[in-house]
C-alpha cells in the first residue's frame, strides 16, 4: 500500500535525482512521470502508483515547496481530463503506453472532435461517417467549436459508423492524428472578435484500426467517460468572495465614485448578494464532496454561474456610461488561455454570452435538474427507435 | 476582499436526528389541515404543540445556557428546529421566544426569567414591531413614575405572551407582565403568526437593562434564523408542487412533463439550493460570532424573494385548488410573505450591507 510517507519519501528521491534548479522542465516531467508521480491514482508504468487520488497533493505539496516545474494543466486540460481518463479506461496496452506520457508531459496537446453544426445538444445525432477500408476508416465530416486544434497532435473523436440502427448505437469512439492529410483546421471567429475556437474539416481522413477506443458501435457509451470527467473537472476549487466576475465590478464601484446612481445601487447590491450566496452553494457543494455525500447542487452551479457572469457584465457596461459605448480591440486575436474575467468590460458582456451555450446549454442543463433531480418526466423521445438515416434533419 | 472563515455548512448526525425528531412531532401533531382549522378560532397558537416542542423536547432552552437550566445549545440546533417549525406553518411561539426574545434576555443577562423560558414556564415576546430591521428606530414607550404607559402595534405572538420586553423611553428594556398590559389581537396577513397591539397604561415593569444593544441582538439573531423559516417554507412548497404536477394530469400528460412547467420547478430548485446555503452560513455565523453581520445580511436580503418566489409559483402551479381556502398553500404564501417585511424587508438589510462591504449609495 502506497502511504503518504511513501510517497513524500518517493518525491524527496525524485527531486534529489533531478533538481528543478538544474533540470530541463521536460527531463523533470518525464522523470517525475516516470516515477509515479505524475498522477498517482493511475497504474504503475503509466505515470502513477496505483495509489488513493486524494494523495496526489501531498506529491504536489513537496513539489511545489521545491518550486519543481508543473506541466501547465491549464494549457492541456482537454488531454488530462477527457482523452487521458478515457484512454485508461478503454484503451489497448501499446495506446496507453505510447499516448499518456507525452500527453502528461503537455509534449502533445490534445483537442475534442465532438460537436458538429448539425448536432449540439443533440450531440448523439452527429454526422461525421467513419467507413471502414481494409485495416483503416475513412472519415468524412466536420467538426466545430474545437479548441486547441490548432495547437493539437491528437485528437479523440467520435464518428458514424452504422447510420442503419438508432443514433446511440451506431457511433464508434477514435483516436485522430491531427497531422494527416484531410484533416483541415480554421479559426471560428466570435462575436468578441476573436478565435478561441476552430472548425475542423475532415475529408477522407484515413484512422488505423488500431487508433480505434472500445468496441465499434459503442462510442456513445466510452464519450460517457469523456463527459462525466469533463463535469468533475468543473467546480473544484474554492473562490473567496468576490471572487470572479462581481470583484470587477465592485472594485470600478468603489474606484469610481462619480458613476454611482441609485438605480445602479440598488441592482450591483441585489448582485452581490446573488453572487455571494451562489459562492455559498457551491462551498456547501465541496463540503458535500469532501464529507463523501456528493450533492445533486452540482447540477445547478453552472446555471448560477452563467446566468450571473451575464448579469453582472451587463450591469457593468452600463456603470461605464460613456465608457461603456467603447470597445477595447476587434482585432482578430487567437488567445491560449481565456479568462471569463479578462479584458475590459465589453469583452466580459460578450463572451458571458457564451457561458449559457457552451458545455451544455442552460435549457439542457434545466431539463436535467428537472428529471434527475426532481423526478419530472423525461421529455417525449421520438427518436430512439429510428435509424440514425431516418432522423428529421 | 479579505478571505473570510470558511462556514460549516453541513449538518452534523446530532442535528439531522433534532430534525427527525421535530419532524416527526409536528407530521403527527400539526398537519395543515389542522392548523387551517385552528386560524379561524379564537385561539390559533397551538398550546399544545408548544407544551411538547418547548417541554417534553426542551427545545425552548436551546439557546439558554445549561447552568440556567437551557440545553446550551447555539443557533444552528435553533436553525433547524426553526427550519421543520417553518415546513409545517406551525403556529407556536418558538421565534418570537424561544429565539429573539430569549436573545434579548442574554444580553441583559436576566438569569431569572431565561431559567423560566428554559423551563417552558413562561412565553416572552420583544415588544417591537415584526417588521423592524436589525439596528432599525425602535419607539419606546414612556415610563412615569416608575410606571409604563403607552401603545404599541404589530407585535408577534403577543397574544400568547405571558411576558413583555418593552423599551422604554428612558433608553431601558422592561420586562412587563402580560396580565398588566392589554394585548388586542390585529387582523393579521399570516394566519399562523398573529400579531397584536399592547396597550400599557401605567403597568409595573422591571428594568433589564440597556434596550439598544439587546434589542439590536435580537433582532440580528431573529432575522438570522428566520432565514432559516424561510427555507422551511420553501422547502416544503417546492416539494409538494412537484408531488402534485407528477400526479396531476391534464391534456392525457402529467402536467409536470411539460417543459414549461420543468423549467420553472428547476429554476425554483436551484433557488432553494441558494436559500439552504445563506439560512445555514447566517446560522453559523451566529453560533461562531465570525462575520456575523454581513452573513445574516445576506441571507436577508436573499431569503424572502425565494420563499415568497416558491409560494406563488406554488399556487398558480396548483391552478385553481391552489386559489381555494381548503388547500394549505395559502397558510404558506401569507407567511412567506409577512416573513419577506419580518426583521426588515431585504431593502433594508441590502442597504446594510452597502457599509458592511464598502460598497457605497452614491
């Protein structure tokens, strides 16, 4: 059994074999991935020891005392937490073994192929086709709303393979270099002015068989793992009060003092008080968590939180006044990291915008606290005995 | 900001099983049905549910201390009892006494009628207005020759007070024998909590002590806990319309499979989750004395929205039962909504909160 002990003593022998000082940042990941300790609750041989999850931060704590490099988990949250869990769960031995170093170490960035323009919320309609070709699929499609594709050596993607049997079951789950020829990448620009995103265009792309993640026909069932990691990735750390979107416009508030009208007061105060009990949900969410009683509150957060950046936003191009008729820069930009909260004001309006669409619009995510949640009765489905080739498009 | 102590949210095994045991008092002592009945006699407490909570329980001492004969307990056991006592519309004291009263008390540290109240002898009731905010203009009446004369409206529960706590014009808190005043009940908008007007007319009182800073005590922890109340009455709301839509059918369909009515039960959900979270931080914050002010504030200015939110959802959701006499949802909606002006509106705690956070009226 892998203790904290152990492993506090197995960092101490990490950081004195390769001491962050002097150590190339890569050396260091690769070492640390090689000893274990790069995520510990996973196998031996694949970056971790088979240890509880929850010890995982008394590797970092060591870590970070000695200021040792971490792999930038902000620039590759899609390869850690979608493609890596993924992959361990339904991947051959040679996949996990050539794909979650590098995937660890941030040496290949990895995107999501999953949304198409004609399959949204409806993700399971999607119509990008995988035929098979001797020990190849060819596939043909587009994708949309893909970040990091640019940047991308592999994507996971998921494809229709059986358009003869009902939508859930004729998908199958793949691994997709990104540097093949027919796979074509293009900046989608946003309202904002900028590219965060891509479309990618697929056309005649050829995926060995052996790139293949679970059985054919049983994508829908492995992208579950993808998703349900994507949710526990969301929500994990605490914010302190006026944390977020409500800091900016409290500090401009109390900056100042000339925009300030009553009608303006008495809105920002009702916000404040929403976002603070908001914060409040989601501590008690954590505390939920961590007492190991998870609470269906967690369903309801993402609602909060893009109702409220939207709100908030709004207020605050309207505290601007004149100001507020200003835009910072429509240059078409394609930023790495995006920060609900950066820039000016009107960049925060616009791009709030997008908080109730992406990851799961809030109409979806209503229906779902309705059913899981309260019990309600599902909506009328008229498309699960269809063949996904007779669905209404 | 400066980071703030992180509240303890959750309940602990002891206060979920005060919970159940609430529970099930008031499931088999003080169904809606009853209550209904009870508001259009000329008694609508119910003295006896008040004898078992506050006696056979104990749970009239919660607050007191054990060495006066209390459970020495804090106010996140009195939040719960306050929570189940608001699912049920209770009529009994429990608030009034047993919370902002008994608070005052502390303050003055009047040691012989708190070892009353613990015992469940004596009911006590602040002589202020229901409405009046924490920190709010408290009138007082005028003391001359060591007697009280004076009148004094909206006060909640006064009809069942065996005690008085009156401020006098002289700066002072009185504790006044009910027998020595005339308390005439109001029409009240909430069945369950009538208020009354206290007439004294040269009635004998004994001075507590200062009236600002206990009074100002009271009302903190009376406006804490009553968000508290008001998750109960949410509570109870948003379950029993979902109960009914699913049972109700209309059009060959439950009426709570259309997406109409989903939407709006989901968004009433997430607003109770909210609720659960603000009633339980100002609970808390009060049992703790850590950034009391600004979370009894918040759960203030959030709390009455979300009850009176689920009590008129709740009622058009039921249609035209929902509008009759017969169906309790009116018991809910009048309280929820007396509870919105209880302790001071959410205006007033929201413009507490403006100094409390440094963010300033123009």
């Amino acid at each position: 059994m892998t203790d904290a002990a152990e492993l506090r003593r197995r960092t101490r022998e990490l950081l004195a074999a390769h001491p962050p000082a002097t150590t190339e940042r890569l050396d260091f990941l690769r070492a640390r991935f090689d000893a274990g300790l790069a995520w510990v609750h996973y196998p031996q041989g694949l970056g971790g020891l088979g240890a509880p999850r929850a010890l995982q931060a008394v590797v970092d704590a060591e870590l970070a005392a000695e200021s040792a490099p971490d792999n930038d988990p902000r620039r590759i949250g899609i390869g850690l937490g979608m493609a890596a869990p993924t992959i361990l769960q339904y991947g051959t031995e040679e996949q996990k073994r050539r794909l979650l170093r590098p995937l660890w170490t941030g040496e290949e960035v990895w995107c999501q192929l999953f949304s198409e323009p004609g399959a949204g919320s409806d993700l399971a309609a999607l119509g990008t086709r995988a035929v098979r070709s001797g020990d190849d699929w060819v596939v043909n499609g587009q994708k949309v709303w893909t970040s990091s594709a640019h940047l991308a050596r592999w994507a996971i993607l998921i494809a229709r393979t059986d358009p003869d049997v009902p939508k859930h079951r004729g998908i199958t789950y793949f691994v997709c270099d990104m540097t093949d020829p027919g796979v074509e990448v293009r900046p989608l620009r946003q309202i904002t002015g900028e590219a965060e995103f891509n479309e990618v265009f697929l056309t005649d792309v050829r995926i060995p068989d052996s790139r293949r993640l679970g059985e054919v026909g049983d994508g829908w069932r492995v992208a579950q793992t993808t998703l349900n990691n994507e949710r526990v990735a969301i929500g994990g750390t605490p914010i302190p009060r006026e944390g977020g979107m409500i800091g900016k416009i409290a500090a401009t508030w109390r900056e100042r003092p000339e925009l300030r009208t009553h009608d303006l007061h008495q809105r920002l105060l009702g916000l404040w008080v929403e976002a603070e009990v908001a914060r409040l949900t989601g501590v008690r969410l954590r505390q939920q968590l961590a007492a190991g009683q998870p609470g269906p509150e967690g369903a309801g957060m993402k609602l909060n939180f893009a109702r409220l950046n939207q709100e908030i936003s709004g207020l605050e191009v309207e505290l601007l006044g004149e100001e507020g008729l200003l835009y910072d820069d429509w240059t078409m930009r394609r930023p790495e990291l995006v920060d609900f909260t950066g820039r000016d004001a009107g960049y925060r309006y616009l791009r709030s915008k997008g908080n109730s669409i992406e990851g799961g619009t809030s109409e979806v995510l209503l229906n779902i606290v309705a059913e899981r949640v309260l019990g309600l009765p599902a909506e009328p489905r008229t498309d699960k005995d269809v063949a996904w080739k007779d669905l209404a498009r | 900001m400066s980071a703030q102590p992180e509240p303890a949210l959750l309940h602990s095994e002891e206060e979920e099983a005060l919970r159940a045991a609430v529970r099930d008092l008031l499931t088999d002592h003080c169904d809606p049905a009853g209550v209904l009945t009870r508001t259009e006699t000329a008694a609508p407490h119910d003295v006896s549910l008040w004898k078992a909570l506050a006696d056979s329980m104990g749970l009239a001492g919660l607050l007191i201390p054990e060495e006066l004969g209390g459970q020495g307990a804090t106010h996140r056991e009195a939040a719960v009892v306050v929570e189940e006592l608001g699912r049920a519309v209770a009529p009994v004291p429990y608030l009034t006494s047993a919370v902002v009263a008994t608070e005052a008390l502390l303050a003055c540290g009047a040691d012989e009628l708190l070892g009353e109240l613990a015992s469940a002898r004596t009911v006590a009731v602040l002589a202020v207005g229901l409405h009046v905010a924490p920190g709010g203009a408290v009138p007082g009446v005028r003391l001359e020759n060591g007697a009280l004369h004076g009148e004094l409206t909206g006060i909640a529960d006064a009809s069942v007070a065996d005690v008085l706590l009156v401020p006098g014009d002289d700066g002072d808190l009185y504790a006044v024998r009910a027998a020595d005043a005339t308390v005439t009940p109001h029409v009240s908008l909430d069945l369950t909590r009538p208020l009354a007007r206290v007439t004294l007319d040269g009635a004998p009182g004994r001075c507590l002590g200062a009236a600002e800073p206990a009074v100002r005590r009271a009302l903190r922890a009376g406006a804490g806990l009553l968000a508290s109340e008001q998750l109960g009455l949410a509570d109870w709301l948003l379950t029993e319309t979902v109960r009914y839509l699913k049972e109700r059918k209309q059009f060959n369909r439950q009426v709570g499979g259309f997406q109409a009515l989903k939407h709006r039960l989901a968004r009433l959900w997430l607003e109770v989750a909210g609720l659960r979270a603000a009633a339980r931080s100002a609970a808390d914050a009060l049992a703790s004395g850590a950034d009391t002010d600004v979370a009894v504030a918040v759960a203030q200015a959030y709390a009455a929205r979300v009850a009176v939110h689920a009590a008129e959802e709740a009622l058009q959701l039921h249609g035209g039962i929902g509008m009759t006499w017969e169906h309790p949802v009116h018991l809910y909606l009048k309280r929820a909504k007396a509870d919105s002006i209880a302790y001071g509106a959410a205006g007033a705690h929201r413009a507490a909160l403006a100094d409390l956070v440094d963010l300033r009226a123009p």
